[in-house]
C-alpha cells in the first residue's frame, strides 16, 4: 500500500492520534485493514466530530470495561440512534470530569438512550426529582416552612445520594448542550435554555439541601426564604457557580433555629453540589447570616452601599418560605429604582468595575472571559447601569436576565438595535466558551487558553461548535473570535457604561452640577476623547451662558458626544463640531436642524469625526447642512444641472475676479455635497468621479468666459476661438478631491486675425484663467496644470490647431501619444474641441499599432516613473498612485493596448479606464479574471486616494497602514466600524498584489 493510501485509512485521518487507538478500534470490532469497518462507518465518523475523539474513544474504552456485558445493549444504541450517539459522545470528548462519572456509574449511559425527553427538563420535575432522592415528599409543603416537607435519608446517606442525583442531571443537560456538535442534524440548545436548566436544578439543589437541614434541626418553628441571587436569581447560571443566596426568617423570636437551618442547607448543598454564598447578606460576611424581613428593609433604608442595590435587581425567592420570600422582593427591590438618585452612584458603579478589572492577576486580562476588559462582566454592568439609570421609570427594563435585559434595552430605544444584536451575540459567545471550558473538568473557571496552548485551543474550538475555515486551523479561527468578541464587548461597555451619565450631566443645570472636571474627564476618556480635557473646553465654550443657544447646545451634546465617540476621531470631530457651530452662531436655522432632525446630527457628528475636509467646506458653504435631511437630494443632483447652474451665476458678474469667486462658491457647495454623500455611503465610485469631473470642467468654462470678456476689453477684439482640452483625470471623466486639472489649450484665428495673434490672444486669455483659479483661498486648490502641451513648461501656453497637428507629426514622442489617449474637450468652443479629437484620433490611435522598439519605450519611461516619483519614506505597497498594482499600473496597461489595438477595435477609443478595461475584456486582449483583479483594483485605489484626501484635508496618494487615520480612511471607505482595520490593509495589499501580478504578465511581457 503506498504512503498516500495509508494516510487516508489511518485512524488520524478521523482525528484519532494516540498510540492505542487503533488498537482500540479493532478491540470494538470498528476497524479492519484498510479503515473502518462497514457496519461501524457511523461511529468513526461520529468519533471523528467529538471535540477530543482520542479522549472519547478512551472513554468508551472505559464504559466497555466499566459495563462487561452490558456493552453490547450500549454499543447497539450508539450505532442505531443518533440522539445517544450525539449525546454520550458529547460528552466524553468535552468533559473527564462527567466521564469519571460515567465509568463510575456506567448504567447512566441510559439517561442518554433514545427514550430521553428531547425538551430540557422543567423546574418542578427536578424538585420533585431531587426532593425524592432524599426522601422528602415533593406533594407535601415546601421544605424550609413549619408545614413543610423534610428528608427522610441520614445526613451522610442523602449527602451521597443527592450528589449522585445532582451529577447525572448534569451529565442530561450537558449531553442535550453537546450532542449537535457530534450529530450536526439534532437540535442546537438555545443559550437561555440551558443556564435557565442549570438554575432550575440549583434551585431543585436548593430545595432538597434545604430539607435534609430541616430534618437535622428538627421541627421548625420559624419560616426561612432562600433567595437566590446572581445569575441563579436571574436564571442565568454557569454549569459551574457559587449559588449566591440571601435568607429572610419569621419570626424574630425564632432566629437562631433559623440560623442554624440555613447553616446546614449551606454546609449540605456545598458537599453535594455547589457551594452556597451568603456574601451578598447586609453588611456581608460580617452580619448576620439570618435577618428578619424588617431588619432587611432597615439596612437597605440607611446603610447599604450601591452595589447591594445593584445586587438586588436579580434577587428572586427560590425555596423554603416562598410567600415570605416574595414579601422580601415587594420590600426591597423598588429601592433598586432609587440608588441612581444618590450623590454617589455614579462614582460607586465605576469604582466597583475598575475594583472587578484590578482582581484580574497580571498577565491574564487578556484571556479572562469573565473579568477582563471585554469580559462577560463589562456586559452585565452596562447593561444594569442602564436599567438602574433609565429604569426608575420605565418598568420595562426590570428585566433580571442579561439577555432579557438587553434586549429591553433595545426595544425602549435606549440602545441601539445594531448594538444591542452585537452585544447579546457577543454575551452569549463568551458564555458559551465560558460553558465549554467548565464542562471541561467541572471546575470554576474562566481563562481562556494561552495562544500556544495548540491542543486546549482545538478542544475549546470543537467543543464549541467551530471549525477550521480552509486557511486557518479551527483554534486559529476559535483566537480570532474570541479577541473580535472581546474588542466589540469594549468598545460597546464603553460607549453605553457612559452614556446615561452624559445625558444626566447635560440635562442638570451648570451651577448644579456636582461632576468634578477630573470626573468627567474620566468619563470622555473611556467614551474614547484621548483629551478629556480639551473635549471639557469645547463643552464649556459651546453652553457657556444663559443663551437659547447655549440651552440647546446642552440639550445636543450628549448625544453629539456619544456619537462621536464612535467615530474614528472624537477629539477631531469635537473640535470641528465647536468651530462649525461658532463659525454659524447666527444662523438661526442651524441648531433647530440638529436638535429637530436626530438623521441631521447623527450625520454630521460621522463626517465630523471621520474627514478634516468637512469641516473646513462647512464653514464657508452651510447651506449643505439642510441638504443631510434629505439623503434623496444630497445624493441626487444632476451634473449636467450643477454646470449649469454654475455657468449662469458666473455670468452675471462682469469683473472676472468676482466672477471666479461665485464659481469657486459653487464649485465649494457642490464639493462639500458629493463628500458628505460619498462618506455617508449615498454614491457610488462612478458617480462621485462624474460628479467631481464635471464640476471642474464647468468652474474651467466659467473661468475661460469671464478671462475672454476680460482680455477682450482689455486689447478691444477677440482674435481667436479658444477650446480647454482634459487631459488625465479629467479627460478620463476620474477627478478625485485632490486631483489637478491637467489641460491643453487650442485656439483657431478669427477672420481678420493671423496665427501669431490667435496665439497671443489665447495665451492671454489662459495665462488668466490660471491665475484667477490659483488665486489664495481657503478652498481646496484649484490647479491648471497645462504641463503636458507640447514641449512641456517651455512650449508656449496655448497652440493653433495646426500647430499641434504639426508638431505631433513632426515632434510628437510616443508617451504624447499615450497622453492624448485620455484627451476630451471640456470647455470653451464646442466645434473646434471636436476638430481637435478628430485631429488626435489618428496619433493616438496609430495605423498598424506600435511597433517593438517603442513598445519597449514605453516600459522603461514606467519603469522610470516608478523609481524616480515615488515618494521617499513612503510604503511603495501602500501608494495608491504609483504603488505596485496601484493606478499607474492599471493605466498603463490599458493604454499600451489602446495604443497597439485601437486602431482596429473602435469599441477601444475610450478615455475612462473603467470602461477599456471592459472593451479589452471583451475583445479578448485581457482574459476575464484580469479584467476583474485590474477593475477591482483601480476602483480600490481610487476610493483610497479619495478616502485619504477627505481624512487628511489636503491630497495624498499615500495610504496610510496604522494609527487613527487609518482607521479613519477604513470608516472613509464605507466599511463597518467593527471591522479591524488591518483587515482592510490586508485587502488593499492582496488586491494590489495580485493587479501587480496582472501588471507583469500584460504590461512587461
């Protein structure tokens, strides 16, 4: 048999890797030579999908030996019944501490045999399960009461046996937790099915430890409740978990019986099943383990601290006197609704998080799920925070579940639905390896395994449910998770932890608020401001004053600063906020909008935080802002009407220097427009190019009319007929905010007028359009660039008609050529631009193509262009302009094939790259996926260079690859905030990478 073969029959090929295991197979009769046997295809296969089929085989190994004859009815049930095949497997892959259980009770293997319930097991068939094994008469009154039920076993016996009960509902419940791991086609438990199981049971455990303590103490003449607290009170519990408990006797005359039973309860249910805390009692440790119900509601009323009201919101009665219980609840829980009141609430609940994160040993936050940052902890305190705070009068919110809690939250509007979805997914996945890592020995705890810990991460992972995903192994994938979970578990306790408390201070009064500085620092701090202090003086400057304006700013700011918070810079985004308000403080509509439009501030606070150059066009062109109403018209203007528009503003002011300023006005409005679309995600790539090109083409033929009237008053006559000729971007249709405008002028004498004038006049008339454009503002720069006429900067401004068609003929080099092939008229006269494309259309699409020699011209000027222009210090990967696989590369490649091709392929004379890249696809010159990768990778690099100059405020084709602008640059782009931002580096680097490799084969071969 050869290696290969071999490799596939192994048992490793079913994860099976010890030694012994296919000694062990064939010990089952379940492997033959050359693989499984045929009638055990199922079990292999089944063992293969255990999260440790070494550790289940062992444990089947074990039940065999543990059984004797017995085997054979078990083996029977495996191999026919999938529910038992799932269920015992389960659990002997996940968990030795349940197989030691099972190899020393091997007849349990029953609980799990195709007769078991499919439905978990409800709360009054385990208290009568359990109360039965200690001989206690569930029919009878609850244990714990005068009247009440008591066990009948001896101390030592019913110990023995209620751990025994107590221990094979666990093995139930976690068979029916992990069975679809192993048989993916049985039902998946919901997570609240199963800690509400888990806590049911606590409460059966409660009640059956209970009345073996009252049949120790003898008859009872007093009532105890046991109220359950924690996660048992909101039913919510791990699989293992101190039960937290609070007890309440009647009557006071009767309080050391009643001592002495809760005494025992706790000692009983501590050997046999969990132990019992009784910490969460008034004063703690230090009082009484007893209280009367008075006592309670007297501590509670002058002494209890914050978290002991925050204690309460999940306390629930659970055995024993359970009318005095709820009577407990009545008095004590409506106190939870006031503590938010109280002078110290605020302090004391993020004191208690900070003294929860402090107890996490050093080294370890990262992997804690329970304590550290993003743990399951930073979820439960958001989240009663929230019902502390807005619960007081929303009687919705008093939910005791996480989950339930949450989701209240979601519904009242207090927490968004997106956050609220995350945060419930979140929870529930870190509860689930919360779940899985205790299974795993039955011991409490909650440490997430050590990067390298390669076997604990494959267990932890297959346990749960998650698989390798063709790149990554499935404790690879299981890390990624876990720390995506864990970040956005952060990032949202911080967002919604802080965020009542900023309403709260907003709404009170100046002189009434008792926040410190340093206090609310802290809070900006962990909303995310890295200057807390700078964001406190742009709070104070903004609602200084007793002013209607100043009144609704402090009415807007919390919200405005929550939604910064979650933009990629909120001190950016604060300081722009303040400029813009101050630069519009007597525009009466301007603060109405934002406080009677939440669509209008919750825009603006993510341009705000996310691009510089939002704020610097907001200043001077405010009239955009109602324009973020109303995403229909923000998006949806016509170019075709903007020019228009332009055209005739322009043309009602006879100085050319007024004339340029209404259209630097325009040009201003509708820039700032198509921005605010583009980062709001309104537009796509195609029309915010469109948009961008027409628009500067519209602002050159306005300047090119008010220049002509002016030289024409000046020398008395128009010589000459002037056309403007795009040429790069522009004549490709492609602008980017931070693109020139690259241009050609061509004129044609008038009758009367030779050469020489035509060209004087036009020159004249060029030479003023780019000094009225380039003129000092505080717009974005409007450049002519005319660098690429013939002969460059010492070639004359502007050319006849003629002239260029001779010096093309005589002078013209190949890369002119390759430069006409994105030439287009775009302003001035309309025929002599037509005459001038008709002109070029044979030079740059030349007869026969290109020949060798300057085919090889043509790449070393690239390959030149790559060394000499790249910017020092620069990543090369990360230039979106002249990077490996950026848009010089794809540009080039498409206009050597134009250049040697669209001589015959008309469908090739195009100026967009967009849409020769597709005409080439198409006529066979680029295969299909080339076509694809080149598309896709100038579309990405044009959104980059675009997203970059909005985040930055001045242009860049450098993107960058760390720290807060790249972050800003992913938001930029349209993608999600959780979304990490390397995720995004990584896509650019391998989208260029591969356009590059494209590049080599189309280009350079």
């Amino acid at each position: 048999m050869s290696n290969r073969a071999h490799a596939a029959t192994s048992p490793a090929r079913f994860g099976l890797t010890e030694e012994r295991a296919e000694e062990q197979l064939r010990g089952f009769g379940w492997w033959q030579a050359g693989g499984p046997a045929e009638h055990a295809a199922d079990l292999v296969g089944a063992l293969s999908r255990s999260p440790d089929p070494d550790l289940a085989l062992r444990g089947l190994d074990r039940l065999r030996d543990a059984l004797g004859a017995g085997w054979d009815e078990l083996e029977r049930a495996i191999a026919t019944e999938a529910g038992v095949r799932g269920r015992l497997l389960g659990v002997l892959g996940s968990s030795t501490a349940l197989t030691d259980f099972l190899a020393a009770n091997p007849d349990l293997w029953r609980e799990l045999d195709g007769r078991m319930p499919t439905e978990l097991p409800d709360q009054a068939e385990l208290i009568a399960d359990l109360l039965t094994v200690v001989g206690a008469d569930p029919g009878i009154g609850h244990p714990g009461t005068p009247e009440g039920t008591s066990a009948t076993l001896p101390g030592a016996e019913a110990v023995r046996v209620l751990k025994a009960r107590y221990r094979a509902w666990l093995l139930r419940i976690a068979a029916a937790d992990l069975a679809h791991v192993v048989e993916p086609s049985l039902p998946v438990p919901e997570y609240e099915d199963i800690t509400a199981c888990l806590s049911d049971l606590a409460v059966a455990a409660l009640q059956a430890a209970l009345a073996v303590g009252a049949a120790e103490v003898g008859p009872l003449r007093c009532g105890l409740a046991v109220i359950a607290m924690g996660k048992c009170g909101a039913r919510e519990l791990n699989y293992v978990s101190d039960v937290d408990v609070v007890f309440v006797a009647e009557p006071d005359s009767e309080m050391g019986q009643a001592t002495r039973l809760a005494s025992a309860m706790m000692r009983i249910a501590g050997s046999a099943c969990f132990e019992v805390d009784a910490a969460l009692r008034p004063e703690g440790k230090a009082g009484a383990l007893v209280r009367t119900l008075d006592g309670h509601v007297a501590y509670y009323k002058r002494w209890a601290r914050t978290w002991e009201f925050q204690a309460l919101l999940k306390a629930r009665p659970v055995a024993g006197d359970l009318e005095l219980g709820r009577r407990y609840v009545d008095a004590v829980r409506p106190k939870v609704w006031t503590a938010a009141d109280r002078d110290d609430f605020v302090a004391d609940v993020q004191a208690m998080r900070r003294r929860v994160e402090e107890h996490v040993p050093v080294g370890l936050g990262e992997r804690e799920l329970k304590l550290g940052r993003g743990g399951l902890r930073d979820v439960e305190f958001a989240v009663q925070l929230l019902q502390m705070v807005h619960g007081r009068t929303d009687e919705d919110l008093r939910e005791q579940s996480t989950v339930d809690a949450l989701a209240a939250l979601g519904a009242g509007g207090y927490v968004g639905r997106a956050d609220v979805a995350e945060l419930s997914d979140s929870y529930r996945f870190l509860r689930l390896l919360e779940h899985r890592l205790q299974l795993q020995r039955l011991r409490r705890t909650h440490l997430f395994p050590a990067d390298d810990d390669r076997a604990s991460l494959r267990w932890l992972a297959r346990a749960s449910g998650i698989r390798a995903d063709g790149k990554r192994s499935s404790g690879e994938v299981l890390v990624a998770e876990f720390r995506r979970h864990a970040n956005r578990v952060r990032r949202l306790h911080e967002k919604l932890f802080y965020r009542p408390l900023l309403e709260a201070v907003a709404r009170v009064p100046t002189e009434e608020l008792r926040l410190t500085p340093k206090a609310a620092g802290q809070r900006l701090a962990a909303l995310g401001y890295t200057s807390p202090e700078g964001a406190l003086r742009h709070i104070q400057a903004l609602t200084e004053g007793m002013s209607r304006r100043a009144a609704i700013q402090g009415a807007l700011l919390p919200v405005l600063l929550d939604l910064l918070a979650s933009t990629p810079d909120p001190d950016g985004g604060l300081l722009a906020y303040r400029r813009v308000s101050e630069a519009l403080a007597n525009t009466p509509w301007y603060l109405r909008l934002l406080r009677d439009e939440g669509a209008v501030a919750q825009r603006l606070a993510t341009l705000l935080g996310t691009a510089k150059v939002i704020s610097d066009l907001l200043v001077r062109a405010p009239e955009v802002l109602r324009l973020l109403a109303n995403t229909k018209e923000l998006a949806g203007r016509d170019p075709a009407e903007v020019a228009q528009s332009l055209r005739s503003a322009v043309a009602r002011h006879a100085d050319p220097a007024q004339a340029v300023i209404a259209a630097r006005s325009l040009r201003r409005h509708e820039l700032l427009r198509v921005a605010c679309a583009d980062l709001l995600g309104l537009i796509e790539l195609p029309a915010v190019c469109h948009a961008l090109s027409d628009v500067w083409s519209a602002v050159l033929g306005s300047a090119v009319d008010a220049a002509e009237r002016a030289v024409c008053a000046e020398r008395g006559s128009r010589a000459a007929r002037l056309a403007v000729i795009g040429m790069g971007r522009l004549g490709g249709d492609e602008l980017g905010y931070g693109s020139d405008a690259d241009v050609l002028f061509v004129c044609e004498p008038l009758a009367g007028f030779d050469d020489s004038a035509a060209v004087k006049y036009a020159s004249a008339v060029a030479e003023q359009v780019r000094k009225l454009l380039s003129a000092p503002s505080q717009d974005p720069a409007l450049h002519v660039d005319a660098d690429l006429r013939p002969e460059g900067r010492n070639g004359p401004l502007a050319r006849t008609l003629e002239s260029y068609r001779s010096y093309y003929a005589q002078w013209g080099e190949t890369w002119e050529f390759q430069a006409l092939l994105r030439a287009r008229y775009v302003a001035g006269d309309a025929e002599l631009g037509e005459r001038f494309r008709e002109m070029i259309d044979p030079i740059r699409y030349p007869e026969g193509g290109l020949d060798h020699a300057e085919v090889v011209k043509i790449r070393r000027i690239k390959a030149r262009v790559e060394s000499e222009r790249m910017p020092k210090g620069g990543d090369p990967k990360m230039n979106a302009k002249l990077g490996r696989g950026g848009l010089a590369d794809v540009e080039w490649t498409l206009q050597l094939l134009q250049l040697q091709h669209a001589h015959r392929l008309p469908e090739l004379r195009t100026t967009s790259t967009v849409d020769g890249l597709a005409a080439a696809g198409a006529a066979g010159l680029i295969g299909p996926e080339d076509v694809e990768v080149l598309d896709g990778a100038w579309k990405l690099a044009t959104r980059a260079r675009n997203a970059v100059t909005l985040v930055r405020g001045k242009p860049t084709d450098q993107v960058p690859s760390q720290g807060r602008e790249l972050a800003a640059t992913v938001r930029a782009l349209g993608y999600s905030a959780s979304m990490d931002p390397g995720e995004f580096v990584d896509t650019y680097r391998r989208t260029t990478r591969r356009a590059r490799a494209a590049v080599e084969r189309l280009f350079y071969t």
